[in-house]
C-alpha cells in the first residue's frame, strides 16, 4: 500500500505540473515580416494586405492583413515595401492575432512610416515606404491572419 501512495502522489504531482502555464523552448524565435498593404481612412480607417512572416528556425507562412479602427483620420495609403519584427514568439503561430494601435500622422507623396504594436507578450516593431496622403488621429487593430 505504501508504494501505491507514493505512485498515485507522483500522478497528481506530474498533472498538476502538466496544467500549469504552457512550457516554451528556452530561447525565443527571430521573426520576421515583409508586406504590402493599401486602404483609405474618413473618420473610419481600413486597409487590406498580405506579407511573409519568416523566422529563424526555418518556418515561413504567408499571411493576411488588415488593419481597422477609428479616430479623426482621413486619407489614402500605400505601403509597397513594408517591414515587421516580431520580439517575444516562440513558435511562428505566436506571430499570428489581433494588435492593438495608436497613431498619430501626416504625409503626402512620398512617406515613410514606422510604429510598434503589441498582443499580449508579442510585440510587433512596423516600418515602412510608401505613398498616399493622410493626415490624423487613429486607435484600431492591426490583424495578421493566415
């Protein structure tokens, strides 16, 4: 009967430690993003793109995004060439979910661009070039699906 205690107290101690906070690898994955991405704002800021998420453990995936939200905006917008790096992912998955936004901006022509998003743990750092004019105020979500 001793050893049963001792096997059964062993079993609970394994699940218990099973339920706990998932278990990440011990080093962080270097990701990466380059995208596209167009859309227009009045009041209500929208644009749509697509991009490759790539890390340094060799995973890769294509992906969609959006970008959504309101504020005191207005204006039209083209990144051609657009750069992300991701900080705090684990596994490319992480990269992937609803960012939290706040900008301030102005341009016309020619403009360059950068902000920094964060989800959760993941934080995602944007810069890019383009063209358009816009000029405003915006809070929204910036959104990378598969």
């Amino acid at each position: 009967m001793g050893i049963m205690k001792w096997v059964g107290a062993a079993v609970l101690c394994l699940g218990w430690l099973g339920a706990s906070a998932p278990v990440h690898a011990s080093h962080s994955v270097d990701c990466g993003m380059h995208f596209q991405l167009s859309g227009w704002s009045v009041f209500y800021k929208t644009a749509t793109g697509s991009g490759t998420i790539s890390c340094n453990n060799g995973q890769s995936m294509h992906v969609h995004i959006r970008a959504k939200g309101g504020g005191l905006t207005f204006g039209t917008t083209e990144i051609d060439d657009g750069k992300g790096v991701f900080t705090g992912v684990y596994n490319i998955h992480e990269t992937l979910g609803h960012y939290a936004t706040a900008e301030a901006h102005a341009g016309a022509q020619a403009s360059a661009d950068s902000q920094v998003l964060t989800k959760g743990n993941v934080s995602l750092a944007l810069s890019g070039k383009g063209h358009g004019w816009n000029l405003g105020i915006a809070f929204g979500a910036f959104i990378i699906e598969p």
